[in-house]
C-alpha cells in the first residue's frame, strides 16, 4: 500500500520542515509514503470563505484518482488512540486498499466536492493546530503507527 499526505501551501518554519524529513526517512523502512505540498491559491485574501473552498478543492482533486482512498484530517472527524489507528491501517493494507490519501484541509475545511469522495474523516486531537503543524504531527503518528504494527519500542502505552 502506497500512503500520500496531501497538504495546501509551503511550511513557514525550518523546525517543522527538519521534524517533517526525520520522519520521512523513518517512514522508508515500513510503507511508501510521499508528501504531496499543492501550491497556495492564488489571490486567496481576495476571495470568500467559500470560493477559497472551492479553489483548494479544485487544486486538491486535480491531484486525486479515482482509485485513491481518501481519508479527511477534519476537527469533526473520527478520534483515535495511535493503537487504534494502527488497527485501521492494518485493516486497510490487508484489505484492497493500495493507495491511501490523507488530506490536510485549508483553513475554513474541505469544499463540499471533497468531503463527497472522502471515505473517512479523522480528527488528531479536539485542540486545533495550524495546519503546518497537523503535517507533522499526522506524519509522526503515522511512523508510531508502523512501529505499534511491527512492535517496535517506539510506543509505550
């Protein structure tokens, strides 16, 4: 199974960009996983809530297949423990997923076509972060998440 974190707009700060690569090369010794940064919209302060919305939609599903499993990171999705989101993606590579897509949404969510083709939507915790931050706190779990799967001592309950 392939795994790919999409996300909107550069990271701002060199300290999450070296905690996001530490993770990333951690990541190559368990899945392929790829991070997929879309470029910001352009003119975004010029526009609404909703048309802001729609642009990073549109951006987003040029990028997607049909055959993605595409799995929302959404404050009113889903709340897991890592073991049980190790569970879930278990579950997935041995079931018929082959390419699993985590979106990290704008700052006003997901327009109305994205949440449409979504099969999930998870939350990583009921506080808010920036959604440069959600990067590499999503790729860390993720990296905890194959170690709890190949008990590793990386995670300690």
């Amino acid at each position: 199974m392939n795994i790919t974190l999409i996300a909107i707009g550069k990271t701002a700060f060199k300290y999450l960009d070296e905690g996001i690569k530490l993770y990333q090369n951690r990541l190559k010794h368990y899945i392929k996983f790829e991070l997929k940064i879309i470029p910001d919209v352009k003119n975004a302060g010029n526009l609404s809530e909703k048309q802001l919305k729609t642009k990073e939609g549109e951006l987003l599903n040029s990028v997607l297949s049909k055959a993605d499993y595409v799995v929302l990171l959404d404050e009113n999705g889903k709340h897991f423990g890592s073991e049980e989101f190790a569970t879930s993606l278990q579950k997935k590579m041995n079931g018929s997923v082959r390419h699993l897509v985590f979106i990290v949404g704008g700052a006003y969510g997901f327009s109305e076509a994205i949440q449409r083709i979504a099969k999930e939507k998870i939350a990583l915790s009921l506080m808010t972060f920036s959604h440069q931050m959600v990067r590499l706190i999503f790729i860390e779990q993720l990296y905890r998440a194959m170690t709890i799967l190949r008990g590793e001592p990386y995670h300690h309950k």
